[in-house]
C-alpha cells in the first residue's frame, strides 16, 4: 500500500482562475457546478492539478505517463501486468481481447485507486471517458481501433471551492522514494478531418431516416448529432473557459488537458451521475427552447416548452431509463423521482429537468456507478444498445468525446461523471464543436438541426471572446418630446407616466401634445370630454371613447380581461408596421371590431380576435392605442414602448 497524507492550506476565490490558467498551461482537470438550486445542485468545483500519472486507452492499448520525479517514483511503487514495458519514458501495453467480465484495463484502474490508503474523495482519478466507455464493462467489446476512450490524470494537488470556502490540498507519500529522469512524451493530437460532419440539410436528412426507425416502432426515442469546425489558431481555453464560467453557468462545468495539445471544456446541462457513500443522484435533461429577450418573453417561451408533448415525453424516457440504471447499483426499493420536469433558465436556452436518486447498494464501487449509468437514454435514446446501434449507422462520425463523461472516482470509491455536451474540443489549432438532441417519432428534423445549430453557435462565440448569448438588439434611443398628460382618474397612471418617460415623454402643461391617459369606461362616457385640439396620444379606454364619439359601436366582452396578453400583428405600411407580430397587454371591458373602424380613421394593428389594437386619424392628428402599452404583457420584445416611441414621434411631427 501507498501512504497519501492531505496537507490542508487557505485558498481564496482568487484561485480559481490561478487553478484554470495551470490547467491549461500544465495539465490538470477542473469539474464543477456553478448553479445553485436548493435540493438540486450546489455551487462547487475540484481542481486537480499537478498530474503525477497520466493514463490514456487507445484501443486496447494502455499509456501510462509519469510526470517528474515523483511520478515516476509512482510508476516503481506500482504493480504492472505482464507484458508492460518503457516506451520513451511511458509504460505501454497491449491488451488482448476475451473474457467476458470487465476490460484489463478497468482491473488495472480499480487496482490503482486500491493501492492508496486511507481512502479519499479528493484524491483518486480524474479525466474524461468517450462516449462508447460502456464497452470497457466487456473485455472482449473494445476494438483494436487505437481510438482514444480514456485519459485520466492523478494530481498531486486539488483546489477545493465551494459555498463552505476555499482550500488548497496537496498530497504527499511518505516513503516513496522519487526516482529522477527525462520527461515522457506524448505524441501531439491531430484531427482527422476539417470540416463539419454536414453540409447545411445533412443533419435533417439523418434525422428523417432516425424517425422513420421510430415510426416503425424499432426505437422509443433516438438522440442524433453532429460536429462543426472552425480554425482557432489564437484561442485562450482558460480565458474561453473562464468566459463560460461568467456568462454562462451550469451545473456540470469542465475544463480538461489531456495531453498532445489536447483541450476539452464546456458547460453542460447534465449531471450524468454523482455519489457518496450513501446516494446515488443524477439530474437528467431533455427540452430545449430559446431564452427569450425580455423576462416575459422568457415566460411565454418556458410555457411553450412545458406544452410541448414531444418535449415532455422525450424526457419521462430518459427519466425511466435513468430509473431503471439505478435500480441496478441501489438498494432495492430505494429509487425514486425527487423532482420533475422542473424548468431551468440557462444564459441561452431553457431545459426541463428530472432529479431522481437511490441508495447506494453495498459492494458496488465508482467505477461501478459510472459504467451503470453511461450513455444515458438522454444522451442515446431508448431502448439504449438499440439507439447506439442506429447512432453508429446514422451519424457522420464517431462521437469521441461527446456525450462521454468528464469524471471523477475518489480512491474512496465516491464519483461523479458530467455528461460531455455543450462544450469544445481543441487540437493542432482547431475547435471541434458537436451538438446533438433527442427525438421522437414526431420530431421536425429541420427544427433539430435549427437546435443543433443554436447550440452550437454559442460555443464559437466564446471561442471568438465574446459571451454565449447573443446581445439583445438595442432600442434605439427615444427623443424627448414634451407632453401634456391628462389623467382620467387611472389607478396605474404613475405606471402610465412611467412608460411615457421610458419612451422619451417629458411633461410639461402647456405642452402642444396631449395624452390622454385610460379611466374606467363608465367614467368617460360620463364626462363631458372631447379629443383636445391638436396632436393628441389616447390610452386604451380613452382611445376607445374617441372612436365611440365618431360613431364606433363597442361589443361588451362576455368577461373583463385584465392582465391578459394578446396576440397581435401590425399593419404593413402603418405607423406600427415595425412591430411585426406582437403582444399587447390588455385591461378592457370592451372592444371595437376592426371592420367597424369609423371613417376616417387608418387602422394600424388588430388582434387575433379582429379587434383595433390601435388606429389613428390623420386629419385630426390622433393615435388611439386600444391596449396599455405600459402593462407587463406590452413588454415582451418592448412592443408597448415601440409602439409610444412611434406614435410620439407621428405626433410630434404634426405638432412642429
């Protein structure tokens, strides 16, 4: 056995960002979290550092790497199967294929960890397993190929962060003795190809032929993707990394250099599995939808996404197939759903998200865990061998890291594997970036390769410095224009004034333009008011008085809506024609059908249900806005301050 002793010391927040540049500048493997959801995910990271051993699979062949003195003191401390021998300062060897248990190469691994005492979360293994590691639960499943499946490092020193603070822990190994030498090579990672997997449709084309295997009833459900490439001779990972970080977090962040130049890093959405001594938790992921542009375009586009059936669906898949994996390493009637489909707000998109868990069944180690749970149904589709089978069939590639795991296996047999996705790839001054999502067999393959594309594009602006999500195209600025604004007696007319004063309005008594600001109907009809002289902006029920005064008959509506939404599209050619199709906010007892509008008056937008939105009257210099542009449904794509900009602006110009 090897004696570790963990030698404890402060660290600061400042750290974390020292802890990225020596990853990318020596090596080493950061997994964290950088959400906070209470019962869920908790803002923490490891950082292993200061690799001593470096451990890669390609094919059947096994490399192990020692890094300085230390290292290589390891190596002579180490047990080695038959057949290993030196290969410019690296041990190498072959593994033959047979058996049916577990691959040579998980037996050495399992061994290693078991050689350090005493057990420890932080010290252990940490890399990145591809995405067809499930073949290293079979000696005989791994292809003589020399295709890359494991790079695993064990550090010398880990940065611990988390809510409970910061701390450095540096391992050391009483007796060993350091052994001095040259420094292992490693041969420099090229890429195999340079440009994306498809041509624009190619995706599309594969996800037709993927449904089309559902609608014949082979497959439940099937995630496709694919990969594009760009040339990034100039590209800073740790400050790429440390831009995600910022703009764009998630619970499952990594940061790996693996050797040869080689670079992985991104922000995933998915926790495929983590465990203690005592639970077993993943958080699975499925539904995707744009963030919107504003907070209620958010909330308009999470209440597509949980009425997505297809969405919907895609997800209780996953969740069982998760349910299913933990059943097989957790105590029997222990596995439950702890949340479900809960919605999730990320810097770009928005997921639903399932949290299940299940107590760990005694005898079953980290290694164990994360091969029970490997290519996820969210990541596959279902049934899951079958999904893999027509992955291997229908996309361009193979995936190589995607969909893998980033990990960790503490010697104490704790572990947490991240899910590969949403991140990018770096070698010989190219960036890999696959993207994928999962189907049903009533999915729109142009609508998936759409998502592919929008995940991607995040990804590759990180890359070229800028944040993941996209800027908001801004408003352009209001003119202050000078009104006078009469008040009928509104209960939101502060909130009225406020919108104005967002639009450019500024008061003023004698101001030649007037706005007449919304009053309960019945108020008006009974007022002995006419539309003043002059340029003149009405509000909602005051627009409406004016066009019942020339002659409009309003319908009463079966019930009042307030605080209702409406769907609305602009005239073309009209004054609001910029707004496209848009969302008012609506707080009336009646309406004006738009094929009654008196004449005299243009109309400039109507609702779904026909009615005047807003008109205006040229001769007369009047705009009626029948909505309140100042009301929370008027802000989705700012449409309420576009349309005062707008009508302003008419109005000022006929009052010059």
């Amino acid at each position: 056995m090897i004696r570790v002793e963990c030698i404890e010391t402060p660290a600061s927040a400042a750290d974390e960002a020292l802890a990225i540049r020596q990853i990318d500048a020596g090596g080493g493997v950061w997994l964290g979290c950088d959400v906070a959801v209470p019962g869920l995910y908790r803002r923490e990271a490891r950082a292993a550092l200061d690799p001593l051993l470096s451990v890669y699979l390609d094919g059947r062949r096994l490399r192990v790497v020692p890094h300085g003195d230390l290292g290589r003191g390891l190596v002579d401390a180490l047990p080695w199967p038959a057949g290993f021998e030196p290969v410019q300062g690296r041990l190498e060897g072959q593994f033959d294929a047979g058996g049916s248990g577990p691959h040579a190469a998980l037996s050495w691994l399992r061994g290693l960890l078991a050689a350090f005492t005493p057990p420890s979360p932080d010290f252990g293994l940490y890399g990145t397993l591809a995405f067809d590691y499930h073949r290293l639960a079979h000696a005989d499943d791994v292809p003589d190929d020399g295709r890359r499946r494991v790079a695993l490092m064990l550090p010398r020193r880990v940065l611990r962060a988390g809510e409970g603070g910061h701390r450095w822990l540096e391992f050391r190994f009483p007796g060993l003795v350091p052994r001095p030498g040259a420094q292992a090579s490693l041969e420099v990672v090229r890429l195999s190809r340079f440009e994306d997997d498809h041509a624009p449709g190619g995706h599309a084309a594969a996800v037709a032929r993927g449904v089309e295997r559902m609608r014949r009833g082979e497959l439940c459900s099937l995630v496709l993707s694919q990969t594009f490439r760009r040339a990034v001779p100039q590209v800073d990972a740790a400050a790429a990394f440390e831009r995600l970080r910022r703009d764009n977090p998630y619970p499952a962040m990594f940061f790996a250099h693996l050797g040869g130049g080689e670079k992985v890093f991104g922000a995933s959405p998915d926790v495929q599995v983590r465990a203690d001594a005592d639970w077993v938790e993943t958080a699975p992921v499925c539904g995707t939808f744009r963030r919107g542009a504003d907070p209620v375009d958010d909330h308009e586009q999470a209440k597509a996404l949980m009425a997505s059936e297809v969405d919907e669906a895609s997800l209780a898949l996953c969740a069982d197939s998760d349910r299913n994996d933990k059943a097989l390493v957790c105590e029997p009637g222990s596995v439950e759903l702890l949340q479900r489909r809960r919605v999730h707000f990320f810097s770009t998109i928005l997921h639903t998200i399932d949290h299940t868990r299940g107590r760990r069944r005694a005898g079953v180690d980290g290694f164990d865990i994360v091969l029970t749970h490997c290519t996820p149904a969210t990541v596959t589709g279902m049934p899951k061998a079958d999904a893999r089978h027509a992955i291997d069939e229908l996309e361009a590639e193979w995936r190589g890291w995607y969909a893998g795991a980033a990990v960790r296996l503490g010697s104490d047999g704790s572990c947490e594997a991240l899910t590969l996705l949403r991140f990018a790839r770096l070698a010989d001054g190219w960036a890999e970036v696959r993207t994928g999502g999962s189907l049903l067999a009533d999915s729109d393959p142009v609508r998936e390769e759409a998502e592919t594309q929008l995940k991607a594009e995040s990804m590759f602006r990180v890359l070229a410095g800028q944040s993941p999500r996209p800027p908001a195209a801004p408003l352009p600025p209001a003119p202050r224009r000078t009104v006078r604004f009469v008040d009928g007696g509104d209960a939101l007319a502060a909130l009225a004034r406020e919108a104005l004063v967002q639009a450019g309005g500024h008061f003023a008594d004698g101001a030649p333009l007037t706005v007449l600001g919304d009053a309960p109907l019945p108020r008006l009809r009974d007022a002995a008011w006419r539309a003043p002289s002059g340029p003149t902006l009405a509000l909602n029920n005051a627009a409406l008085r004016l066009l019942e005064l020339d002659g409009a008959e309003l319908q009463a509506l079966p019930l009042p809506q307030f605080g209702r939404g409406l769907a609305c599209e602009a005239v073309q050619g009209g004054l609001l024609q910029g707004l496209g199709q848009f969302h008012a906010g609506v707080h009336a007892t009646h309406l004006l059908p738009a094929h009654t509008l008196p004449p005299g008056w243009t109309l400039l937008a109507r609702g779904d249900d026909g009615r005047v939105v807003a008109a205006l009257h040229a001769a007369r210099r009047i705009v009626a806005l029948a909505f309140r542009p100042d009301a929370l449904r008027s802000l989705q794509q700012a449409a309420g301050q576009r349309a005062l900009v707008a009508a302003l602006q008419w109005l000022h110009e006929g009052a010059a």
